[in-house]
C-alpha cells in the first residue's frame, strides 16, 4: 500500500546529529559533517507484528504445494490470517535531482525557525535511487558537509533541525542539533593534529575526493607509521583506485598494529578482517 498522500500524520522519526553527535564543538579547521537518517516507524512496528502470520501462510502454502490442501480452502485460509494483518504504510519520495534535494536544515533565530544558507556540500547518501519507498526494511541516510576554514562557514552557537516533506504538505522535523562553530582552530598537539588530519581525511573520502584523501592519512603515516586508522583508511582509498595488492598490504598492516597495540581487545576488528577476505577472494578470481 503506497501511501503518497494521505490524511493521517506520517509515522517517520528523523534522527539529525552533527559529527555524529547531537551537540557538538566544531573548530575552524575541522569539517563539519551533518548527517540524517530516516526510518518509517509505523511500517516497522507493521512488520513486526505481521511476522507470526506470514509464518502461518508460508505453513499452508507448504501444505497446499505438498497437495495436503484444496485450493479453495487454502485461500480461504489464506484471506482470513490477512484479514488479521497490519497494512504496511510505505511513503515515497524523491524526484529527479534525488531524494537528499528533500531535505532541509533550519536555524532557530529570534525563536524563528529559517533556513540555512550555509555552503554545504551533498556528501553520501543511501539508498542510491532518485526516489525511494520508506517501508519496514528501508532507511534513509545522508550526509552533508561543510569545509574547514571555508570563507563562507559561520561561526557561533547554532540550534538546528533537518525537516523534509515526506508526503503533501506534511512536514517531518529531526530531533534539534546544539552547535558551536569555533572562529578558532584545532589546539596543536600531535595527537589533535594527528586526529585533525584524519577528519579531512574521512571527509574527503566521503565526498569521492580520494587524491585529496590520501595526502591527509599519508600524512598521518609519516608521522605515525603505525596507525590504525590511517592503515584502514588507506586501505578502503586504495580499493576505490582500484589497486587491491596495495588495499590488501594496508588492511593487513592494520590488522598487525591491532594485534600489537591492543593485545587485550576483546572483539576481532571484524571489519579489517573482513576487507582481507573480501580482497583475497577478488584477487584469486
């Protein structure tokens, strides 16, 4: 059941934060990374309670194909376990420049909400289609990116909240975002400046601009030859230009270090273990 408009409330929750925080303390030099996912909650908690009857169904339709039932008692049968069943509310929305061109951030001013007019950049957003169904399995992420020391970015302490129409004239708002862009930049120890280098790095990942990306976690390396992040990072930026005996020797040099410098770490870096599997298999095809 598509619902693309309709006279009762959308059951969508948004969920807003900024450098995946919901307050957050941004120098001048960091990039700024908001982030927006949406979930269809009424389809959801649908889902969920029609699970027992799609067992049921699945049931007779093993009886009815082991012809251990007629057909006209199994739809019968079948009918009455649906009338029992939640309709799934889907709402659809998009269009032809996406459905991230939906979305809107608003700053609140003089207790007035507006919308920003900050130089952000789309950065990634899942699902990848123009247009997508909001149901019980799919949800909607983006990102949204502002440079560091970009001329244009403002500073100061901000409130802000995503809003999208979801369905005609119904406007869906995000929990509210305490934000405190800072005129000034990032204190320089090696441990601030190592975990600046890797921010640009991400983002710069993020928004496809990989050169841009390697010169940051190399820089990172040159310093730090045995980092973690950067050997990951590097990995995953190297899978993107295609050289997988150098993601490989990364990945591999990560997973080292974690064995290393975190002898006691409970958990497997799951992760780096499975990027190595991955490019293995590739590389023996």
């Amino acid at each position: 059941m598509v619902m693309l408009e309709s006279n009762e409330p959308p059951q969508i929750s948004m969920m807003c934060k900024a450098n995946k925080e919901t307050s957050a303390k941004v120098f001048f030099d960091e990039p700024l990374v908001l982030s927006v996912t949406i979930f269809n909650d009424s389809a959801v908690a649908a889902d969920s309670y029609n699970a027992p009857f799609r067992d049921q169904i699945r049931e007779l339709e093993n009886k009815f194909r082991e012809k251990r039932m007629e057909e006209e008692e199994f739809k019968e049968a079948v009918d009455e376990i649906e009338q029992n069943m939640l309709k799934v509310r889907i709402y659809r929305f998009g269009g032809p420049e996406g459905w991230p061109q939906f979305i809107r951030f608003q700053v609140l001013s003089e207790k007035t909400w507006s919308d920003i007019d900050w130089p952000l950049k789309l950065s990634i957003f899942s699902p990848s289609d123009q247009v997508v169904d909001l149901d019980a399995s799919t949800s909607c992420y983006v990102e949204y990116g502002l440079d560091p020391e970009d001329p244009e970015r403002p500073t100061g302490k901000f409130q802000i909240k995503a809003v999208v129409e979801i369905v005609k004239d119904k406007i869906v708002e995000s929990n509210v975002v305490t934000l405190n862009l800072l005129q000034k930049k990032m204190p320089k120890t090696q441990s601030s400046k190592e975990e600046n280098l890797l921010n640009r790095a991400k983002y710069a990942f993020r928004r496809g601009l990989y050169k841009e990306a390697e010169e940051y976690v190399q820089s990172v390396l040159k310093a730090n030859p045995n980092s973690i992040s950067a050997l990951h990072l590097l990995g995953k930026i190297e899978e993107k230009k295609s050289n997988l005996s150098a993601a490989l020797s990364a990945y591999e040099k990560a997973l080292e270090e974690v064995t290393v410098q975190l002898p006691d770490r409970k958990e497997p870096p799951h992760l780096i273990i499975e990027n190595i599997k991955r490019l293995r298999a590739l590389m023996e095809e």
